[in-house]
C-alpha cells in the first residue's frame, strides 16, 4: 500500500439519515431526498465505529494446534450521540414511542428497537467518504446526559443487520475505494 494524502480524512462534519429498512443508498449523496431523514445535531464526539468478528479455533485429535478457523458471528456498530429532543430521537432511544398527541412523547411499556435503513456522511471539506447499511437495529447506548454544562443528548447505536435483498452488510463509498475507475 503506497503512502496517499488523499485518502485521509478528518471528519469536521457529520450527517446521520435513516430510511425504511432495505432503501436504497441516496442517488444524491450530498443531498439525500425523501425517503431519506436527516437525523439532525448529534455531538462533536462524532462517530463510533465497532467491527469485531468472532472466531472459533477447530481442532482435531491429531492436530491440536487447528486445522481451520470458523466464523461465528460478526459485530459490526456504529455509534453517535443525538442531540435534538425530538420524536427521532426519542423514538431511537427508548425504542418506539406514542406521538398521538399533541406536545407529548409517550414512552412505551414495551419498547422495541428500531430497525432502519442508515447513511452516513462523513465529510472533510472536498473530501467525503460514505457509509451504507441498508439494515440497521437502533437502540440507547448508555446513560442520557442533562445538565447546565451542555446540550441534552441521547447515546444511540446501531447494529448492523442482514438484509437479505442486499450483496453487502454495508458499504464504504469513495471515489477511491473499489476497482479503479475504467478498469
């Protein structure tokens, strides 16, 4: 891998958009239309990013030291803070909600994760680099925060699912990442 400048990226801003379950990644990434909803103010923190792959060592009783390695699960999670008291992100963290009347947000005695379709911007001046799941779980990741110091923010994370229309569990996009261009 040969040393390249243009392939770091410091994320200055970020933007977090959800859809149904299975949507198709924006055909206009800098601007996502409806289905597309963008998730508003989440924290300077930014985003979290979580890939961990459980393996299990099989062995035999003439070779103990393994023959191969299996697969058995995959984590992949993302994770940011939301900042807006709004249904989304309410809805995100305490797993659905009642929003049949008007001012109230209902907390649910049965509450659910949040299956989505997610997007995520990740943007250093001209330089973007994406990311696409087409299904994500969201739920609360940790203690809500409220005090005199900062804004209300709710922990949200995602974990990313099988969908089974789609060829990936999530894509990377960039101009420079995958086949080169013409080849």
């Amino acid at each position: 891998m040969a040393l390249d400048d243009s392939t770091l990226v410091i994320p200055g801003v970020g933007f977090i958009y959800t859809a149904a379950p299975g949507t198709a990644k924006p055909a206009n990434v800098v601007a996502p239309e409806t289905p597309w909803v963008d998730q508003g103010h989440t924290s300077e923190d930014g985003l979290t990013i979580s890939f961990e792959i459980s393996r299990t060592k099989r062995r035999t009783w003439r070779a103990r030291a393994g023959v191969r390695v299996s697969v058995d699960e995959v984590n992949f999670t993302l994770g940011w803070q939301a900042l807006q008291v709004d249904n989304d992100s309410l809805a995100a963290y305490f797993g659905g909600g009642d929003i049949s009347t008007a001012d109230v947000f209902g907390v649910l005695k049965a509450p659910a994760p949040i299956e989505r379709a997610l997007f995520i911007r990740l943007v250093d001046g001209p330089t973007e680099v994406d990311l696409y799941a087409a299904k994500v779980a969201i739920g609360p990741n940790g203690e809500s925060t409220a005090g005199p110091e900062d804004f209300a923010g709710f922990p949200l994370q995602a974990e990313v699912l099988d969908h089974a229309a789609a060829a990936h569990l999530a894509q990377w996009l960039a101009p420079h990442l995958g086949a080169p261009s013409g080849a």
